[in-house]
C-alpha cells in the first residue's frame, strides 16, 4: 500500500486554514482527508515563514552532507 503524496502548496494552505482562519486541526483535517498528526507535523514545518524553512532545508542539507562525508572517510 503506497502512501499519497501532497504537494507544498497543498501543504501550505492546509496549514492556513489552521493558522490564519482558525479552524481546528481535526476538522481541517477530516475535511482534506489526511491524519491530525501529518496536519501538525505540516505546521511545525510551514507555519514558519518562507525565508527561515529555506534556512532550516539548507542547514539540514549541510548537516546531511557532513554525516555522509564523515560515513564515506569511514568506509575507506
């Protein structure tokens, strides 16, 4: 069983409708179809404006990077 995959801006306005309308996670959740905890875990992500999750994608991508470097010296 493959599990659905939502787009960003899917994502994005779920979490709006939370944050800037005020509906309840559990009713914007039941109405769009997906679980209260993806929902939540969506806000923890894009309730943070554009800008700051660039900077936490980039800072996990550096740290992602390190760790495969530090694997591969390893390995040799």
């Amino acid at each position: 069983m493959s599990r659905q995959r939502y787009t960003e801006e899917f994502k994005i306005e779920a979490v709006k409708q939370v944050t800037e309308r005020g509906h309840p996670v559990t009713e914007v959740a039941a109405r769009l179809g997906v679980s209260g905890y993806s929902l939540y875990q969506w806000m923890k992500r894009y309730a943070k404006p554009a800008e700051q999750r660039q900077q936490d994608a980039d800072l996990q991508a550096a740290i992602t990077a390190a760790w495969t470097v530090a694997i591969d010296s390893k390995e040799l």
